[in-house]
C-alpha cells in the first residue's frame, strides 16, 4: 500500500508551485490573493494548490515537523491551518484544505456547505485528495471514503479496491490501481473520466475537466478537456511527478526541470522560473 506521497509540484487554478530540494517553494501565476507569496516558506517536505473552478486560489505547504501553512485567499478561513499538529500530508480543494495527520485521521478548514469538510470521523486513511466540492480519502486497506457534493457520482467510490492513489477534480474523481489500472467517476462531460485503457500508470492527477496518468516508463498521458492545450503532454519524457490545473498541467523531470502545457494567461506556465 502506497502511504501518503510527499508532492514536489502542485498545479492551482491559476499558479504553479515547485518545492525545492532544500525546503523552499517556489510559484509562479497568478497571484491575486497572494496565493503565490510562498518564498519565506521553510522546511517543507510537500505542497498543494487550491484549484478552483472560478479563480480565487490559497496554496499549503507542509512542514518537516507536521505543522502547516498556507498563503492566498482565505475567505472561508481554509488557510487558517496555524494550529495544525502531526500533519503528514496535505491537499488544497476549492476554498479548503485538508490534512491528514499520522494517526490516519483527518482534519479540514474551510468552506463546509456541502459537506465536504465532514471528515472528523474518517481512521486509517493513508492519503487525501480534494477537489471543488467533495473531498477523498484512500484507505489502508486500498479502499475510499467519501464526503461533499455527489450530484455527478463524484464520490460514488465505495466499490474501488486495491487502490494506490487517488486524485479529485472540479467533479469528477480517479483512482490509481495497484495493477497500474485506473478508475473514475463523475462527470464526464469532457472525457475526463475515459481513463479504461489506461495501463502501466505509477502516479496520476485531476485537474478541473481533465485527468493525467504518469506511466512507469516516464511518459505522460492525458483525458478530458484541451480547449488550452492542457493535455498536450504525450511527447513528454522522464517524468517523475505530475500535477494537473484548471487549465494547465505541469510535470517534474528526473533532471529537475518543469515542462508545462496549456493556458499560461497568468503566466502559470513560465515554467522556467522553476527548477530543482
């Protein structure tokens, strides 16, 4: 069983995030809310980037010694994680963040309208995904659970097993399968859940309307909405870390150097201001 994965990039909905190898982050985008005000960040070992729907983005870091912070747009008070303690991963949904803690439980801040911070009784989970309106957990047992907005089956994940991973978008959900297999669920409007023939996958991402799957031999590819070009990723290689936008999808080579596809409006895509 795949523990919770320690993310070296993370794509919001209108800026990019790099964390570096000696615990600093590094953003580009759009910085509106000041979601990419990260460079006084130290010693963090992941990070995550609210993706939203409709602009307004926050952007968490988790620290070497469990605790979080956050920096953007704090409406609905999802950046007010200060108080968080025993954190071991973290995920950034539209207007929330989410953060799993060692003992395999869940914490939420953040908008709760439609349930999706409803965590508080959810035990060994493993890993956490969020997306706009509904919130996931990967079990130990390779199972998920479930909170928030169903109205497309977003969260219609009871029946998955030998799961690894788990990636939450606008409305739709993925999960990665230990055969290197992948799932989905939701809407489909856009394609973004034809991910069936899928194989050989060792990591995937969702981003609003689409869904990309890190194949082992370190190609990329891509389902759903690419009216920007976010899905133009098959000639990528040596890709070793994926993370998926609104509209733009990033990748991590093994060489340290970020390749981008898709919208770059807010500059999101100046990749080249981020390296290892």
């Amino acid at each position: 069983m795949q523990t919770a994965s320690l993310t070296a990039i993370a794509a919001g909905y209108r800026h990019s995030v790099l964390l570096l190898p000696d615990g600093t982050v590094k953003a580009t985008g759009d910085n509106k809310f000041g979601q990419c005000e990260v460079s006084g960040w130290r010693n963090i070992i992941a990070v995550a980037a609210g993706n939203a729907h409709t602009g307004n983005a926050h952007t968490a870091g988790l620290r070497a010694d469990g605790t979080v912070v956050a920096a953007g747009w704090n409406k609905h008070d999802q950046c007010n994680v200060g108080d968080w303690r025993d954190i071991i991963a973290v995920a950034a949904g539209w207007r929330r963040t989410v953060g799993l803690k060692a003992d395999g439980t869940v914490v939420a801040a953040g908008r709760n309208n439609e349930g999706q911070c409803e965590v508080s009784g959810w035990a060994d989970i493993v890993a956490v995904t969020a997306g706009d309106w509904h919130t996931v957990g990967l079990k130990a047992d390779g199972t998920a659970i479930a909170a928030g907005n169903n109205r497309y089956g977003q969260r219609n994940v009871n029946g998955w097993q030998e799961l690894t991973m788990i990636a939450a978008g606008y409305l739709h959900t993925a999960g990665l399968r230990a055969d290197g297999t992948v799932v989905a669920t939701g809407l489909n409007k856009r394609g973004q859940g034809e991910v069936g023939g899928w194989c050989n996958i060792k990591s995937i991402a969702a981003g609003s309307h689409h869904t990309i799957g890190l194949a082992r031999d370190g190609t990329v590819m891509a389902a759903g909405w690419n009216d920007y070009g976010q899905c133009e990723v098959s000639n990528w290689q040596n890709i070793v870390a994926v993370a998926a936008g609104c509209t733009h999808t990033l990748g991590l080579q093994a060489d340290g150097v970020v390749v981008a596809a898709g919208s770059n409006a807010y500059g999101q895509c100046e990749v080249s201001l981020l390296h290892l």
